[in-house]
C-alpha cells in the first residue's frame, strides 16, 4: 500500500509522478544528511579542539571522527538514490505490459553494466577506510597518478582533493594504487653541505634562510640550522632543515639550493649543498631496524 495515494492523476502520469516523488524524498535524505554531518563534525570541533593548544592526538582523532561521519553520510545518499532508483524500476515494469517489461529489463541492463564501476569502487573504498590509508585533511600523495593535496572528503566510491594551488580533484576509489601520507602535512628536508670555515659556513645558511618565502603554501618556517660537526681540521659538516608545503618541493631543492650557491664566498664550500627529504619517525624506525647491524 502506497503512503502517498494519486488516484486522481491518470496513467502513466502517475507512476511518473511516484517516480518524481521517490526521487525528491531521496534528494531530501541525502542534504539533510549531509547538514547532520556537518553540524556533528563542527559541534565535535568546537567542544574538543583548541586551534592554539590542539594536540598532535587530538587532531588525529578529530581527522578520523570527521572522516567516518561524512563516509556514513555518503553512505545514506547512495541507499537513498539506489532505493529511488528500484522503486523507479519496480513502477515502470508494474505498468504498461510488455512493453513497458522490456523496457524496465533494458534499463535494469545498462544500471547493471554502470553498477560495475560503481561496486568496484565501493568495495576498494571500504577497504582503504578499514585500513586507515588516510583521513580527511591528510596531506597525500596518490599513486599512480601523482596527485598531491589535502583530503577535502571522502567517501566509499571517490576522494576529493585540493591541491596547493586551489584546484579540486575527484578521484575514483579503485585507481587508487597506493596513498603516501605526509604524517605532519608538510614535506620536511635536510640540507647538508660540508664547509671549509663554520662561521662562515653558518652565515651563509642564515643570510639564505633569511630571503626564503614563509608562507602556508611555500616554506611553513625559515630553514634553520639544526647541527654541525667537524669531519677535520678544516672540513665541517653543516645540516640544516626546512619544511614546506606540499606540491612546493622546488623551492628547497631549487631555489634555496641555487642561493646557496651563488651566495657561497669562493672555495667556502666542499661539497653540498645536498636536499634530502626525511622523517623523524621513518628515521627512528631505521635505527631500530640498523641496530642489530651495528652491534655485529
């Protein structure tokens, strides 16, 4: 029994009318879903996380409460429609005999064929979210197609990114080959160059850090130097360190790389300058995994 009655309309206006109906109450599910979410990740937000004093913890936990509410809330549009959709299904084949039968198979055909994709994706998007790849406002990059930003959202069929330079991805779940996550959101570097005098070597880093550009979408802070060590009587190993936005590498291994050099006094430096991207945590897990190395 129909909880909405038409009986005044005549066929076959009134089964496109329950189509229409079906539809519009789907399209109602998913924006008052998607207001739901919003309004259950902001109140979490604003009750939980202090933007000044926030934990490295609680930003993690606030990423992944975001990103499991809004993959519910995705979730409940695609019943909604896919519900809508059998309910349009099921009134086209219950009304104008054979004709309307085949025509109700053909389209159960081609939603079949389009449906393939569909699942491909969900299934590969509900592995990665129980994995844990990443969570909405990671910095990634997505392989193999090299595509780098923040999670903006995601769902179990696609991800939405946006890069550095404002641009908006969508990218299907299943060509998603592997993810590399930057664990801070920032690309980190170490800059290494062996000198001949130490003052001077040191000098040379801060005058450089000193015309680097600081920003959110450039160097996150000036370079600065993080150790030195005397390798000889006049060789002297300089390691300095940097962090930049993500999609911006060039400006550390380009552009301070290139003012170093040039600004470097004659036959101050040996060798170097030499850009390495690193890891605190990656690092300490290869001296974990080295150690043994090193005992034997």
């Amino acid at each position: 029994m129909r909880i909405i009655e038409l009986e005044f309309l005549p066929e076959p206006w009134r089964t496109v009318a329950y189509i229409a109906i079906a539809f519009a109450l789907a399209w109602i599910v998913s924006r008052v879903s998607q207001r739901l979410a919003e309004t259950l990740v902001g109140r979490y937000e604003r009750k939980h996380v202090n933007p000044e004093g926030a934990t490295t913890g609680v930003i993690v936990g606030l990423k992944r409460r975001e990103t499991l509410v809004f993959i519910v809330q995705t979730s409940v549009r695609y019943a909604a429609y896919v519900l809508a959709t059998l309910f349009a299904i099921t009134q086209v084949a219950g009304f104008g005999g054979n004709g309307a039968i085949a025509g109700a198979s053909l389209l159960v055909l081609l939603l079949g064929f389009a449906l393939q994709r569909f699942l491909i994706d969900i299934l590969s998007g509900v592995f990665m979210q129980f994995e844990g790849w990443f969570a909405i406002g990671d910095s990634v990059v997505m392989e193999p197609a090299g595509l780098t930003g923040i999670v903006e959202l995601t769902s179990l069929r696609s991800t939405k990114l946006r890069t550095v330079g404002g641009d908006v991805i969508f990218v299907n779940n299943s060509v998603i080959q592997s993810v590399r996550v930057l664990p801070r959101g920032v690309r980190e570097v170490s800059i290494e160059l062996v000198v001949r005098d130490e003052a001077e070597g040191r000098r040379l880093v801060e005058n450089a850090a000193r015309v680097m550009p600081v920003g959110p979408t450039q160097f996150i802070r000036p370079p600065w130097i993080e150790a030195s060590s005397r390798l000889d009587d006049d060789l002297v190993m300089i390691r300095a360190r940097a962090a930049v936005a993500p999609g911006r590498e060039w400006l550390a291994n380009g552009f301070l790389a290139n003012v170093l050099r040039e600004r470097a006094p004659e036959g101050l430096v040996v060798h170097g300058p030499v850009i390495i991207e690193i890891d605190d945590l990656a690092q300490r897990r290869f001296a974990r995994a080295t150690s043994g190395a090193e005992r034997g």
